[in-house]
C-alpha cells in the first residue's frame, strides 16, 4: 500500500526517535542535575534552521519536569524585534498562569509598577502618585534605573519561584529577540550566577539560536558572555549520512537502512538538517513517492529538483495546503496575515465561526504539520518559512483588506488591553494603508518601545508612523494636514534618539535636522531647541567643531525663549564643549551661571549635573583641588538622589583626587591616593551593576591612570585594555581615543615605546578626527616625548611645533602636557636654561594666583637641568624631596627615577660610593616592579631599557645586595629595625642580640641616619613597608 494519500494527515510526519544527538542530550540532562548541586547555569544552543534545537528543548523540558523544575518557556519570532520583551511576556504569562490576583501582588513584591508596564491587562494596577509640582525632564542617563529597576522586577519573580522549587527558563530563537530581553537575559545570567554562589535560587537559563542569522547585536551579547563566562555553549552540527538514514527509516517504518538512493536524494536536499529531511519526506509522502515496495522513491523522469530556502519549503507547504479542505485553507490565510502566531480568539471572530468548527480546522492544520498548539489560547506556525509560504500566496490587495480587517477586530476585541497591542495594531493598520490610524499606533508602539529601553523596536515602530504619515501628506496636500508639524518633528526626534542609542550616527543626524527643518517651518522653538541640543551631544562623539555650533544655537534660541531650565542645560553644554576644545576656563563661568540657576529652581538634580560638568572644567583647567572639590558635591548630591551614571562620572575623576601623571601628585599622604584608587574601583563597579558601557569605559581607563604611577602596571593594562575593547564595541570614539593614551601612557612608563607609539598615534588620530583639542593636546605631549625616548628628535619637534611664551602661565591641563613635552625635547637638545624655564612655566601659579606645589614629575626635570647647568647643590636638594614623598606615597616608578638621578648627581660631584648606592637602590626597585609584569616579553623590556638607563654596576657580595635593597642598612641595623617594628625597648633588643645597650643606640642612630627618618616610629613604619616586621 502506498504511503501517499491515504491516511496522511492522520499522523504527523515526524521522527519518533532522537537521532544523532545522544551527547548533546547526555550535556543538557548534566546541567539540569549540575543546576541542584552548582545551583545556577545558562547554556546556549547554537545551529542552523532545522537542525533540531526545538526538539532537544522539548527532551530537556520533559528531563527537567520529571525532577520537580518549574519550567518557563518564552519564544522569539521575527516581527518580535520590534515588540520589547516579547519572550520574556510569554514567561511572565506562564509564571502567573492560574494565579489569584492577591497571589500576584504577593508575587510581584514591590515591583507591581515595572511588571504593570509590562502586563497593563494581567498586572494590577498601581497606585497612581499624586500630583506634584512640574519638574524638568530627567538627565537622560536616568533611564538606566528605571531600566534596572525593571529588571530586577522580573528577576524578582522567576529567582523568587526559584527559591521553592529550580527553575528551568526557555528563551528560543534569540536571533529574533528584542534587545530588551537580550539586556535583561544578560543581566539575570549574572545575577543568577551571583546568586547561586550565595546559595541562592537554583536557575538554569537555556536559549537557542541561529548562527547564520545573527546580527551585531546578537554577536556582541554573545562576546559579552563569553567574556565574563556566564554560559556553555551547544553548537548543533548537521547529522551524518548515517544518521539521516536513520531517520528515514524510524518515519517511513521500515526495519533496516532505506534504498541508497533514496537516502542519498535527501541527504543532497536536506544537506544533514533534521527538519528539512522531515519536511522533504513529508512532501514526498503528499505526492505519493514512496510506498512499501519501492524503497528508491520516484520522481518526475528521475530528476530530483534542487531543494533551495525557501523555495523548498514553500513548494512543500502548498502541497500540504492543496489537500487541504476550503474552510481550512481560509483558515491559513487568515492566520497568516494575523502572524507567525495567532490568538484562537481573535480567529475565531475572524473566521465567522462557532468554537467547535474553528477547533476542527485548526485540528485539520496541526495534522498537516502546518500549525503548532502553544497553549489552549495560542497557536502558531510549526516554522516562520510556513507562514511566509502562505502569506506570500496572497494578492498584494487581499492581504491589504485582510489586514485592515484583523485591525478593526482586534481593536474591538482588545479594547481592554490595547496598549500591549500597540505593536500589532500599527503593523496591521500599516499593511492595510489605514495610514492616520497606523501613525496613531505606531508613534505609541515606538515611545513605549523608547520607555522600555528598546531602541531597535522603537526605530521601526517609529520609521513605520513616518512612513504611514507621508502617505497621509501625499493623500491630501489639498486638504489641511492630518499630522501636525509639531508631532512630525517629534517622531523625527524620538526615532533620532533611538538611532543615537544604538550607535547609529548617519540616520540619527538625519532625524534631528528633519526635526529642525520641520521645527522651523512650524515655529515651534521648544522643538527646535530640543533637537539642536541633541544635534550637539551626537556631533560630540565625532567633531567638537560641530557641536559647538549647534550648542551655541541652542544658546541662543533657549535665551530668546527665557525659560530658565532650558538656559541652564544650554549653558553647561556649551561650557563642556568649550573644555573639549582647550578652553576650559571660559567654560568656568557658564558652568556657574548655569549652578545659579539651578539653585535658584531648586533643582537638585540641574545641581549635581553642573557641578560634574564645574568638576571636569575645573580639572582640565589644571586646578585639580578645586576639581576634587566640585566632585566631592557632586557625588553627595547624586548618592542622595540615587543617580547611579552620575556616581559613576563623578567617582571615576575622584579617583585623580591623589593626583595623576599629568597633574601630578596632589599629596604626599598615601591614605589619600589610596582612597581615590578606591574611588575609582567604585566607578567601575557601579558602571558594571548598571550595565553602562560608555561608563564602564570611562571609569576602567582613568583608573588605569592612576596605578599606573604606583606601578601597578599589570592591573593598570589590564583595565586599559578592556576600557578600549568596550569603547570600541560601542564605537564610542572619544573614549577609545582615551584609553589609547592611557596605554600609551602606561607603556611609556615602562619603557616599552613601540608599543606607547602605536597606541599614542592611534590615540592622536581620533581625537583630531573628533577634533577635541584636550586630547589632542595630551597625546601629541606623550607623543612627543616618546619620539624623544627613541632618540627621533626631529619628529618629537616636528609634532610640538614652535617654543611656547615660556612667560605666559599654563592655561589648561592639555596645554601643560604640551608644555612637558617640549621641556622633554629641550633636554634632549641640551638646551638646559629653555628646559628650567619651561619647568618654571609648568609649575607657575594659577591665574587665580593659586600657589601650586611642584610635583615630583617636573621636579625630576628640573634636576636634570639643574644638573646639566652644574648646579648640582639644587639638583640634590629637588631630588631628596622628591624621593621623600615618593617614598611615601608609594610612587615606585617615580622613586626609582629620582634614585637614578641622584646617583648621576653624585657621580658629578664624584661622590662614587653614593652615586653607587643609588644606582643599586633605582636597580632594585626596577626588578621589584619588573617581577609584577606577567607578560615575560614586556617585563625583559623593561628591565632592559630601565638597566640601561643607569651605569654598569659593580660586582656586589649578596650581603651589599641585600644592604642596598634595605636603604644601606646592615644586617645587624635591619635586625635592629625589624625589632623596633615589633616594639621592642633598646633594653630589649640588647638581650635579644646579645648586644650593650649603648651599642643598640648607636646601631638605632645609623638606621636613622642611612634612611632619613626622625623617629622610633618611622622606622617601625619603613621595616613594615620592606616586610621586615
């Protein structure tokens, strides 16, 4: 009997075994038994269409409902890109399924807000706040915290469920999901992961995805997980001839292999995939090519047509849908055009049918393999390429009339819980060319898409509304227009912004001067200041001459308007232009009027804004205490208020509040360096909690500023480094330019100038691509200063350009760094007296006439050319204090240095036995930090070209080595002084050593003397440092 017509549909056609994926299978069952030992895990699998992820998600949803999982599946389809949270509404539905609703409030905590705005017809209601006064807009970084906040929302309900019973979370097709979910899947691996180390809520989060179909986006999350090892990955290859021959037997019902033929035709089609092999055999099966007695199958004259996607599979599907009665095929068609899935209700009022006809069709349908139950309310197509097949088949107008159809009833039956149905709505009423109500929709759809932190949804939502409204103006130019002006360039702005979130410049730029021209013509000049301030902020990630233009317009328009909020938000924007293009203290005073006008409204956070923006003003005016001091408000105020970015900005500079390499050390007291490093770790932190990349990037790289100097050059790469790799996944052009410098800064440092080359050029070249004039500074002075090192002064020359006024005081951080490059040059030429008065210049008063310390930095410099002038008396009276608060501070780098100087100081004074013991105290020191550098080929670098720096040493017993390390000391004066570190009377450590009192006096002077201290106490605090204690 021929497996053909007879019977077909009365089975579905397939494979009743798993084939070829037994240790895929044996993984996943280790992880669901590893999540009730390990606790928490995600895995990922990973394969083409077809290849059979679905299938191993149906296995490892059975293995872990049979050991007691709470199983929450959510599923992602193409159209869901632009509706947010689209899975993760299916996992909520699931989690509150059954649920009375004081068992939801109970369930849902504190967070019945978030989860409302997420589920407005299932959530309760929340209590709305009372009225309050008006308040300008939040900063727009504030978005991050209600972002967290709703994640923690939905954390809050699966960990929580978790906290009974393990959970079992099914996201698939993640190449379909919005970024909202994707966001939110990252961060509930992490917390997930955090939890289960604090023996929290046993999770396992299990995705699937297609590899040919993932986009950027998708990639980047991907990296992300990868880095911080938060998932294993599944990767599901094609099955085996082998194993294909299996399957065709295990379907068709035949013991023992099928005919070679047959198994090779739709090994050649199917190329391994388990669905494709399915839906070849099913169409084969319709058209009547097999049967018991013919194991090679038939074909038309032999020929096998090539199977080709989608092409196949649609040839395929209309089979399937040719034996199909009437009724069912409208059926099809209607939910087609609905889409990839459909709600039994909605089609039921479509179709014009009682409950038990529809059920019978749809019966008819899932037997066809066309169509998948879901849950008692939803269906869907068993493949996105069904749905297509099908709707494709349509006229271009029947598909337009069946949409408007599926609008208006689902606006009737939905009326309740339209909201949540945006999404549809504008793509239904879009497709049937109801245009007026399509910009209604879909300009809804994109602002909640915008609210829910769904920058990718709200382009297409909001790309749909202007496309719908242009038809709308090409309809009627006759008539008055059907979409004002005002709400025109309002879309144009929101879908700028979305653009702008997501990195994309071109058509950001677009939106926002569309914005402006329609703002124009409308004289609406709120909405032409909006979105010249926004034209502004983007052109700051890539041309400061740009935005300085737009800003000083918005300047001007908010002034004409006299509305005091948007003049202070004017003001500080372009004061921050201004310290961007090396005119930090003609920002100082627009950042204070903007400070008064805050103050005035009594707008806390206006306040905290400015006094960031006062912060960076301040130091990039080279006025570091009166920078530290706006930020230490600043980061009251936001911890008051709860603004995590703005922590994040503030905390970062505050960890310069010790000092940097190119303000150089505020301080002597290493407490104080210590707690702007802590400050700075803070930064990174908080960045990280809340997912703020830029943020993270900024913080991770001036962090790296800061060890580096101490000599923690291992850590300090390590967070440049993966400043730059973020800065650069984000395209965040600035911030890349920054963390260049910082590593070439760093491996300036080190010695290391290839490697300080290549990243201060790269450095150098983005920031005159972004023409920012601070950082073109900054770099071209490190720059500078390696061709130096390289012994190129001509190129060192080259890029300084001409001797600055070296009698005009230093007007920014930028210019000083400038200024120490060319005080660099000037000693390589041997041009001492311009090196000491450019020394001089660099150390002059503030023109506030603010006494400014000399740091030891410069003063390391003004050595040198006091040495190189003979004035050698000078040069060691600099460098003693310089290496008195390096020691102190713990400054290595700095001290070595200021070791070596000294030695050559005393060499010209032929003084050979000092001279020596500094150099073996410099070689010392170098080693020290050398052995902190993992990286065997940068650590033989460095220990080279520090070596070379300080003359051959002589031959030393280990006894004089081990003096040398220890300031001098002998061995009898260190066991002294480890004495003194445990508190021991001069009685005391007479006994212990068997020594006269008077002797142990005398020992207790020379270490006193040999170290420079003044007390019992600095030498129990030396011993301490050196681990003698």
């Amino acid at each position: 009997m021929s497996i053909g017509t007879a019977g077909l549909f009365d089975r579905p056609v397939v494979c009743p075994v798993l084939v070829g994926r037994a240790s895929v299978l044996d993984a996943l069952h280790r992880l669901i038994d590893g999540v009730e030992g390990d606790r928490c895990r995600m895995a990922l699998m990973t394969g083409d269409a077809g290849i059979g992820k679905s299938r191993l998600v149906a296995e490892t949803r059975a293995y872990a409902t049979a050991r007691g999982f709470v199983v929450l599946e959510g599923a992602c389809f193409p159209q869901d890109r632009a509706c947010p949270y689209a899975p993760m509404l299916d996992v909520l539905r699931a989690y509150f399924a059954g649920q009375s609703p004081e068992a939801m409030v109970s369930a849902m905590g504190p967070f019945t807000r978030e989860l409302y705005s997420l589920l407005p017809d299932l959530a309760p209601r929340p209590t709305e706040p009372s009225a309050s006064s008006q308040q300008p807009p939040p900063p727009p970084l504030e978005t991050e915290q209600e972002r967290r906040r709703l994640f923690d929302a939905l954390a809050h309900c699966l960990i929580g469920q978790g906290a009974e019973r393990p959970v079992l979370v099914v996201v698939e097709d993640l190449h379909w999901c919005d970024d909202g979910s994707l966001d939110f899947l990252l961060y509930l691996a992490r917390r997930a992961a955090a939890a289960g180390a604090r023996g929290m809520a046993p999770l396992l989060l299990l995705g699937t995805y297609r590899v040919e179909d993932a986009d950027p986006r998708l990639r980047h999350w991907l990296a992300q997980l990868d880095r911080e090892h938060l998932a294993q990955e599944l990767a599901l290859a094609p099955l085996t001839r082998e194993e294909i021959a299996a399957m065709i037997a295990a379907i068709v019902g035949r013991r023992g292999p099928p005919a070679t033929e047959l198994r090779d035709t739709i090994y050649g089609l199917a190329e391994g995939n388990p669905f494709y092999t399915e839906e070849l055999l099913k169409a084969l099966m319709a058209a009547g090519y097999l049967s018991d007695g013919d194991d090679a199958g038939r074909g038309n004259g032999g020929a096998t047509p090539e199977w080709r996607i989608p092409r196949g599979v649609q040839d395929a599907v209309q089979q399937r849908i040719a034996r199909l009665g009437s009724p069912a095929r409208e059926v099809l068609s209607l939910a087609a055009v609905v889409g990839r899935r459909f709600d039994f209700g909605l089609l039921r009022h479509l179709a014009h049918v009682d409950e038990a006809t529809l059920l019978g069709l749809i019966k008819e349908l899932i037997a066809a393999q066309l169509v998948v139950e879901e849950s008692p309310e939803q269906f869907a197509f068993r493949h996105a390429l069904t749905r297509e097949a099908t709707y494709s088949e349509l006229l271009a107008r029947e598909r337009m009339a069946l949409h408007r159809t599926v609008a208006q009833v689902a606006e009737e039956i939905y009326a309740e819980s339209s909201e949540r149905r945006l999404d549809d709505l504008a793509y239904h009423y879009h497709q049937a060319g109801v245009w007026e109500k399509a910009v209604d929709y879909a300009q809804r759809a994109g602002e909640r898409a915008q609210r829910l932190y769904a920058p990718r949804a709200a382009v297409e939502q909001l790309t749909r509304a202007l496309d719908a409204a242009e038809h709308l103006t090409t309809s009627t130019r006759s008539a008055p227009p059907l979409v004002s002006a005002s709400r025109l360039a309002s879309i144009h702005r929101e879908r700028g912004l979305a653009y702008e979130t997501l990195g994309d410049f071109r058509h950001a730029r677009a939106d926002y001067e569309a914005a402006i021209e329609i703002a124009q013509t409308a004289s609406d000049q709120r909405a032409e200041w909006e979105a010249l301030l926004d034209l502004g902020v983007l052109w700051t990630g890539r041309d400061y001459g740009q935005a300085g233009a737009y800003f000083q317009r918005a300047l001007d328009l908010a002034r004409a308007l006299g509305e005091p909020t948007l003049l202070a938000h004017s003001l500080n924007r372009v004061g921050n232009w201004r310290v961007n293009t090396a005119q930090p203290r003609e920002a100082l005073p627009l950042h204070r009027e903007a400070l008064s006008i805050f103050e005035e409204l009594d707008e806390r956070r206006g306040i905290a804004a400015t006094l960031d923006f006062l912060g960076m003003a301040s130091y990039l005016s080279a006025d570091l205490a009166g920078s530290i001091h706006n930020y230490e408000r600043a980061v009251a105020l936001f911890r008051e208020l709860d603004d995590r970015p703005g922590l994040v900005s503030s905390l970062a500079m505050l960890a310069n509040r010790g000092g940097s390499s190119e303000h150089g050390s505020r301080t002597s007291d290493a407490a104080e360096l210590a707690a702007g490093v802590r400050d700075g770790e803070r930064a990174v932190q908080l960045a990280r909690a809340i997912d703020w990349r830029a943020g993270e990037a900024f913080a991770l790289f001036i962090l790296a500023t800061v060890l580096g100097p101490l000599g923690a050059y291992a850590r300090a790469l390590e967070l440049a480094g993966r400043g730059l790799r973020i800065a650069e996944e984000i395209e965040h052009l600035q911030w890349t330019a920054g963390a260049h410098c910082a590593l070439g800064e760093i491996y300036l440092d080190l010695l290391a100038l290839p490697a300080a080359r290549r990243h201060l050029e790269r450095g150098l070249e983005l920031a005159q691509e972004i023409r920012s004039a601070f950082w073109i500074e900054l770099t071209t002075g490190y720059l500078a200063w390696t061709h130096v090192l390289e012994r190129d002064l001509g190129r060192a020359g080259a890029i300084l350009g001409p001797v600055p006024d070296t009698e005009a005081p230093v007007r920014s951080l930028g210019e000083r760094w400038l200024n120490y490059g060319h005080l660099q040059l000037a000693l390589a030429r041997g041009e001492s007296a311009l090196a000491l008065r450019l020394v001089d210049r660099a150390s002059a008063p503030t023109l506030e006439g603010t006494a400014t310390g000399e740091t030891p930095r410069p003063a390391l410099a003004r050595a040198e050319a006091l040495t190189a002038l003979g004035r050698t008396a000078e040069a060691e009276a600099v460098l003693l204090d310089v290496q008195g608060v390096t020691e102190r501070q713990g400054a290595r780098p700095l001290l070595w240095r200021a070791h070596a100087a000294l030695g050559g100081v005393y060499r010209a004074q032929d003084r050979a036995e000092a001279a020596q013991h500094e150099f073996s105290a410099a070689r010392a020191i170098i080693e020290e930090l050398g052995s902190g550098l993992a990286d065997e080929a940068l650590r033989d670098e460095f220990l080279r070209n520090a070596t070379a720096t300080l003359p051959r040493p002589y031959r030393l017993s280990p006894r004089r080595v081990a003096a040398v390390r220890h300031g001098g000391l002998t061995a009898r004066e260190r066991e002294v002084a480890q004495l003194i570190a445990q508190g021991r009377t001069n009685r005391e450590i007479a006994d212990a050593l068997v020594l006269g009192e008077r002797t142990v006096e005398t020992h207790v002077s020379h270490v006193l003397a040999k170290l420079g201290l003044d007390s019992r106490r600095e030498i129990a605090r030396w011993a301490a440092d050196k681990g003698l204690n």
